[in-house]
C-alpha cells in the first residue's frame, strides 16, 4: 500500500480519534469550567496529529523524525493531563482509561514509525535526485531560453 497523504497514516487516524475522545470529555459540565485544562489538554491532543501531519508533509525522513518524536512527547502531556482531570472528578474511571490506553497506543505506534524509517532506505521525496541530462540537453534548453530574451 503506497501512502500518499497523511491522512492515509494509520497513526493519525488514532490520534484524530484520540483527539475527538479529548474534546468529547472536555465538554462535561464540571471539567468545561477548567479553561487552564481544557485548554491544555486539547492542545495537546491537536499537537499530535498536527505534528504527524506536518512532519509528514514536509517530504523528508530527517524533519519527519522531529516530528513525530514532538507527537510522541504530546501523547504523554495527555496522558499526564488526563490523570490531573481523573483526579479532579471531572471525567470517569472509564473515560480516563480509554483515552490513556489510545495515547499510549499512538506513542507505542509513533515509536515503532520512527524505528522504522530508521531502518529503511528511504530519505524522502525532496532527496530524490532529478533526472539525469545530458550535456547536449542542456546546451539546447539554455539556447531556447537564451533566444526567448
């Protein structure tokens, strides 16, 4: 399967969902009154699968690297926040483990992405060479565009 698009990451689609999980809880009548964390956390959860998105666009294994490991920090700032609103009462027991059990899925999954593309050959669409010419086609390119002037 060739992926194209970020969106075709099985990675962010779980931390799209992860996200949705975040905003869904966050509404709850008792936790929406704490803007600090509400804030937070959901800025978090957008953090991961921006960062998978953004790394990914960027066409090259090095940038992609950085940031995925920014995403992979972010599933543990959810985590971490997720415990503050457990322990605060502002989501369940339930709640607290389904989305802990997914953040720590995405990170487990943002690991073995990066062990990886540590592994493989590839570097990234903006590192392929362009395609070789030979003089004489160069000669007769610039001529054209020389003539053009």
């Amino acid at each position: 399967m060739t992926i194209k698009y970020f969106e075709d990451l099985e990675i962010w689609k779980l931390a799209r969902e992860l996200t949705k999980g975040i905003y869904s809880v966050s509404k709850n009548k008792s936790f929406s009154s704490d803007y600090g964390l509400i804030d937070q956390i959901r800025r978090a959860s957008v953090s991961i699968m921006s960062n998978i998105a953004e790394g990914f666009e960027r066409e090259g294994n090095q940038e992609l690297f950085q940031f995925l490991y920014i995403a992979k920090g972010s599933c543990g700032e959810v985590r971490c926040q997720l415990y503050v609103a457990y322990d605060q009462g502002y989501i369940s027991k339930d709640e607290f483990e389904n989305l802990s059990n997914m953040a720590k899925k995405v990170s487990v999954m943002i690991k073995n992405f990066i062990e990886y593309l540590k592994g493989s050959k590839m570097k990234g669409i903006k590192y392929k060479k362009p395609p070789v010419k030979f003089f004489r086609e160069d000669v007769l390119e610039f001529l054209k565009e020389y003539q053009k002037k």
